[in-house]
C-alpha cells in the first residue's frame, strides 16, 4: 500500500491531529531556529549580510522595441 492511501485510510480526526503536530513541528523549528544558530556561532557577519544582499538585487533593465 503506498504511503498516500494509509494516510487516507487514518480516520479523519487522526489525519487532523497529524497535521496539526506536522504544523507544531514546523513551527517549533522556525521559534528555535535562531537561537540555535547563535548558540552554535553560525550567525553571519555584516560583511556577509551585504554580500548576499549585492548578489540577488534584482536588476531590472528597459529594453526598447
């Protein structure tokens, strides 16, 4: 049986509860993400803040028809 149709065969309210803790999940890695990366010394330096920024500004230019 493929993954898809055991999901379909949960009851509704078991298919809610997991998606409401798949939800908490993403939510909670979201919250704690950031002290994560400060606890580790992964924060990014300004230097490497206006780098990125440089690197994916958009650049839109007119071409005349």
């Amino acid at each position: 049986m493929s993954l898809w149709k055991s999901y379909r065969n949960l009851s509704p309210r078991t298919r809610l509860v997991f998606g409401f803790g798949l939800m908490a999940y993403a939510a909670f890695g979201l919250w704690a993400e950031p002290r994560v990366e400060k606890t580790l010394g992964m924060l990014p330096t300004e230097a490497e803040k206006a780098e990125l920024d440089k690197n994916i500004s958009v650049r839109i230019r007119a071409v005349e028809k």
